[in-house]
C-alpha cells in the first residue's frame, strides 16, 4: 500500500494535505518524470508510481499551475458533507465542541486573509494547515498567536478525521 493509501484509511485530512503537498512537488519539477523517479533513487516502488500517476492525471486535468485533481475535490466536498453531519444530524458533541472553538480563527481567516469568496469551514481548516506546513517545512517562526490559533483548527482537524474513520469505516 503506498503512503497515499495509508493516510486515506488512517487520517482523511492528512491523505488530502499529502497530496496537496505532492501536487505542489510535480509541479516544482516540471511534471518531469525523471526528477520524480530520481526523487526514489530511481527505485521505484509504489509511491514512485502513486506520484507519476498523479502528475499524469493533473497534466490532463490541466492543473499544471494550480488546482487539485478531482479525486481529492471529491474528498473535499465529502469532508463538508460530513461536517454538516456530525454538527446536525449525528450530534457528534466532540466534533460539534472542536468546531465552535476553532470557528472564530477559521472565520478571521476567511475574512482577513483569504480574500473574497465564502468558502466551506473545512476548505478554510484545510487551507490554514497547508499554510501552517508549509511555513514548518521552510523552517519559518510562526509567531505565538498563530500558533495558539491553529491548535483549535488542528484539534478539529482530528475530530473531523476520527468521524471519518467511524463514519465511513465503522470503527
């Protein structure tokens, strides 16, 4: 199983944030199918192949300067279906009780940063833990506010991951 699979069953928000990040990867090396070879060591493997096919499928989604492919926008707009299922119908108190404390960050985001356009919670949560990883993989300081904002946004992040597991995997 390559490590796209694994995080798909084990941490939806983690699968849609890996592959994120390796779209953002294909991108930087032109869709150029030795740099990701050579990314391997030239070995191949699963992953090796996760992401050639990756590339290949945003080449023909024509997502070679930004967008996701649709497989994970299909995840997304499961990811708010299940949202509004576990704040409504399902009344998932632990779920319901991590999304009223992270949404006053989550709507200064949307307000403040992201510029127009309403966007989903989850779209929002997503997008502030994309930025947040990508400033930890520069290695850039976050200051102490932003810091204690995103833990909310990642408590409910992890919530919304476990409903996921319970929901579509019965556990």
């Amino acid at each position: 199983m390559n490590t796209a699979a694994t995080k798909k069953n084990s941490h939806i928000i983690e699968y849609v944030l890996y592959v994120w990040q390796m779209e953002d990867l294909v991108r930087a090396v032109q869709f150029s199918e030795a740099a990701i070879e050579d990314l391997f060591n030239g070995e191949g493997g699963t992953d090796c192949e996760w992401l050639l096919d990756l590339g290949k499928q945003m080449q023909l989604e024509k997502l070679e300067e930004k967008g996701h492919v649709s497989n994970v926008l299909e995840v997304q707009t499961e990811l708010a279906l299940l949202h509004d299922l576990l704040i409504g119908p399902m009344e998932d108190e632990i779920y319901a009780s991590a999304f009223k404390t992270a949404e006053p960050m989550l709507q200064d985001l949307e307000h403040n940063k992201m510029g127009e356009g309403m966007r989903h919670p989850t779209e929002t949560m997503l997008t502030a833990l994309y930025g947040w990883l990508v400033l930890k993989m520069r290695k850039e300081d976050l200051t102490l506010e932003t810091q204690s904002a995103l833990q909310p946004i990642r408590e409910m992040a992890n919530a919304l991951a476990r409903g996921h597991v319970r929901v579509y995997q019965g556990i």
